[in-house]
C-alpha cells in the first residue's frame, strides 16, 4: 500500500511541475498577436510618416508608391505623411523643424491610428549615427506613448544598390533606437531586399529612388513583414 502511495505522489508532483498547454501555447491569440492581426486588418486606421520613398517619388506619377499600393490593397484607411528629403532629423528642403518625425508624429495626436508606419530615413546621412540613434528612440517613445493601443513599426533605409551601401550607418542606428524604444524594426539592408541583381530592375531613372517596379516590390516585402509581426510567437510556440 504504501509503494502504492508514493507512486501516486511522485506522479501528482511530476505533473505539477509541468507547464500546462495554456501556459505554453495560449489557445486564444496574446496580446501581441491580437494587436498586429487588428492593425493589419480591412479597415484598419494607419498613419505611415516617411521621406520621399512614402510620399511615392520615382513612380510615374511621383504621387503613387509603395504606401498608396500598400494602402489601397490592404483595404486601409490611410494617413500617409510623406515628405521629400526629411527624416528624424533632416529638416528637408524648406528646412522647416515641424518637418522632423518626432514633429510630425506630436502634430498628428489627434489620429487614432491601429498601426504607425515610421519609414527611413536615408536622408539623416547629415549626422552621425550616435547622434541619430536618441532622437530615433525619442521619436518613436513618443509614438507609443502616444497611441499606446497601436501597432508601431519602424522601417529602416529601403535604397536600392549601390546607394543602400551608403546607408549602413543610419541603418545600424535607427535600428538600435527602434530596439532602445521596443519598437519591431524592418531592416531593408540586413534582409538584402535589394541586391545588385536585382536593382537594375527596380530603380527609377534618377539613381536615387525605386520605380513603379520598385515600389510594388516594397509594397510587399513590407505587407509581409509586418503581417509576419502578428505570426511570429504562434510559430514559436508551434516549435517548442
């Protein structure tokens, strides 16, 4: 009887010590997931702030680019705040300091967006990268401090070959800043979305922008990745 016993005991403690499915592989979506599935969703409030890249330069029309295409077929209903020749620090071509991120990103504090979109910027090459990184971090903490129900995502330097070589600095610092603030990074160059295969195809006439080409092959990568944000831990958890 008493073998008996402490077998039963051993095996009630055994199964205390394990997790349970629950715990471990939650059956409804966490958080985190729920909240990228909802920003990405038909109908999701987006506000994407960008340089030229997002207010569509190099396509034919110089208005129509990868976050028009990317809005327009995710069914979004979009605020796109693209501005030539900006970036967390470049004030662009009027030099006005209301054109900065973290200016832009204060000014649209009445939007109530799902997600937020904060793209480049290559045009911050203007300082160094230990000045750039703290005012990336500081914009995008003031991101989500204010929407703290949204999505924000930040998107590295997307230039095609060879003028991404070019944005390696501005690259490793917004992407620090973005780790910094807890913001999910999209790294363009790390992830080699251009190559010097395939930027010959992509690249409008000026050398510094991608064309219509090139902005719907963005459009993509960019819907993967961050569609790719909201399956992430339910690939973990099936690999565990």
């Amino acid at each position: 009887m008493v073998p008996l016993l402490l077998m039963a005991l051993g095996v009630t403690a055994f199964l205390v010590l394990l997790p349970s499915i629950s715990d471990a592989c939650p059956a409804t979506g966490t958080p985190a997931t729920t909240q990228a599935q909802r920003a990405v969703s038909v109908g999701s409030r987006v506000l994407i702030i960008g340089d030229s890249y997002t207010a569509g330069r190099g396509s034919t029309d110089r208005h129509t680019g990868w976050a028009q295409m990317l809005s327009a077929s995710s069914g979004w209903d979009s605020t796109i705040d693209g501005r030539p020749g900006t970036g967390y620090v470049n004030l662009g071509s009027t030099g006005s300091t209301q054109n900065t991120y973290l200016q832009r990103v204060l000014a649209s504090k009445d939007e109530d967006p799902d997600l937020v979109i904060v793209q480049g910027s290559q045009n911050d090459w203007i300082v160094s990268g230990a000045e750039l990184r703290p005012r990336v971090e500081a914009t995008l903490r003031q991101a989500v401090r204010q929407w703290p129900r949204a999505l924000i995502v930040a998107i590295g330097p997307s230039a095609p070959q060879p003028r991404a070589q070019t944005t390696v600095e501005i690259d490793a610092a917004v992407s620090e800043g973005a780790r910094t603030a807890g913001v999910p990074y999209i790294d363009p160059n790390q992830e080699r979305w251009f190559t010097s295969a395939n930027s010959r195809v992509y690249t409008a006439a000026d050398g510094e922008h991608v064309n219509d080409d090139g902005h719907r092959y963005l459009a993509r990568r960019i819907d993967s990745a961050i569609r790719g944000l909201g399956t992430t831990e339910a690939s973990e958890c099936r690999a565990s």
